[in-house]
C-alpha cells in the first residue's frame, strides 16, 4: 500500500472512531445476559460500572436514573410545553433481549419534539415494578419508549402502570409474548403497530435530565414522565414477566441520588381535560 492510500485508509479509521464509536455505545446493549438485576451479584446493579470500562458512568455517573420524584423537589411550571408527538404506525418486531421485552420499530415510527429538536422513535420496553417512584411510592409497571435524534441524543418518555383494567397495547403483546416465552426464539416479527394508540391520559408530566438505566447508563438523556398512572391487568403482568427468560422476578434498577438536578412538573395554565 502506498503513502497516498495509508494516509486515506488512517483517515477513514480516524472518521469512523469519531462519529461511529460514541453513538455505537450511546445506546442500550441488545444482550442483556451479561448483567443482572440481583443486587447481591457481583454482576449487580452496583457493580454495572465494573462489568466494562463503557459502562464506568454506571457507578461514576452524577446523573443517573431512575429518581425519586419526590414533591419536595419538584418546580411546577407551564413553560415546558406540551408533548409534541407525530407518531406513525411502522413494521415492528418484538426482542428478548434478556431482562425484558422490546418491541422495536423497523425505521421508527414517528417523531417528537422537544426544544426544537426532532426524537425519532425507535422502541420501547417494559419494567416490573416501575423504576421511578413518586413521592417514595412504587407501582407495578413502568413503559419507557425510547427516541433518538439524528446527532445520537436520546429522549425517554415513561409511563406507570398499577394493576386494575387491562392495558389496550399489551392485550396486542399477549400472544406474541406467549409464542417467545415457549421457543428459544429471542425475537418475532408483530407487524405493524402504532404507538398513536398507547394512551397517555393526562398533559401533566414531570421533566428532568438523567441516562439509561441500563448499561452503559449513558447520561444527558431527557426524561418525561407521565404523571397519570394507568392500570394494567396482573395477567398481563404475568404476562411479560413469564416471557422473559432470565427467571427474576424484577427488572428495575434501584433508585439513583437526585444530586443537584431540577426536577420540573409540567402543568398547563388552563387546568381544563388534563
């Protein structure tokens, strides 16, 4: 090889350091049999940070989640805005990826908007019992749909869930959640779904800057929580749960030290149908 085509080929390896690297660990890992959710294991939430040097902000990290949403700490405020959300319906498949069940749009399936900025997005899974608590109070189920915009920033939108009627999206889940719980099959196309239909039921929500609560706990991620929590039946608890198939009974990080973060509750001016 000569000088010409080194220098072209160390430029390309320098372009794909740069730009591909931060946004290839930016994301939630696909495998998640390499950690677990006991908090007793050496390869526990509290040992997340030492599993790889990627995941380091794990232990390291000073905005981690999930958080209490403790009204102590809460700024109410109608600045905020409400939720700009263009979803579309999209292809979808349904992952095991371990410790849960993601359902992930083939393309996205829509955009949300937020400070001007567009979030495609991507996926969503389930926690059991929910991640975040309010007030110190924790309920069954906790929906995260996760969204990307194009410069690798992230935006997670949560939604709780306590037990009561069953939920519409997860009575469309229930089948395929039974056909990957008896086959060693760890994904399954679902065809078009349309998150449209994933009902949120309030235009309060809670706003606050935190990461994933997964590996590699990335940070920076915007957070919106929806204050109303809805109901979802225990059969379909079971439901998700008897899916996966890492035999824990639970799936949710424990609570992370707020630190010196604002934490804002949006309220609308007009008080009407929220």
């Amino acid at each position: 090889m000569d000088n010409k085509s080194l220098r072209f080929s160390s430029i390309l390896v320098a372009l794909f350091i740069i730009f591909c690297v931060p946004f290839a660990t930016s994301q939630e890992v696909e495998d998640e049999h390499e950690f677990t959710y006991d908090v007793n294991s050496p390869n526990g939430p509290h040992h997340w940070g030492e599993i790889h040097p990627e995941w380091s902000m794990c232990n390291q990290g000073d905005l981690q989640s999930p958080i209490d949403l403790t009204h102590k700490r809460v700024q109410t405020t109608s600045h905020l805005g409400r939720l700009d959300r263009d979803y579309k319906p999209a292809n979808s498949t349904l992952v095991n990826r371990g410790h849960d069940m993601m359902l992930r749009w083939i393309g996205g399936a829509g955009l949300m908007h937020i400070n001007g900025t567009e979030y495609q997005l991507n996926q969503l899974h389930w926690h059991t019992p929910t991640e975040h608590t309010i007030n110190g109070r924790r309920f069954n189920l906790e929906l995260h749909l996760v969204h990307q915009s194009t410069d690798g920033k992230i935006a997670v939108v949560g939604i709780m869930y306590k037990i009561g009627r069953p939920d519409s999206l997860l009575s469309l889940m229930e089948p395929y959640f039974k056909a990957l719980a008896s086959t060693e099959d760890v994904e399954k196309s679902v065809g078009v779904i349309d998150p449209r239909k994933i009902k949120v039921g309030s235009r309060k929500y809670y706003r606050y800057i935190g990461s994933l609560t997964t590996p590699p706990c990335t940070q920076n991620v915007i957070w919106t929580i929806v204050n109303k929590v809805r109901t979802v039946s225990r059969e379909q608890l079971y439901a998700i749960r008897d899916a996966v198939h890492d035999e824990a009974e639970a799936n949710a990080r424990p609570i992370q030290a707020l630190n010196n973060r604002w934490l804002k509750l949006y309220r609308p001016d007009d008080q009407q149908n929220n």
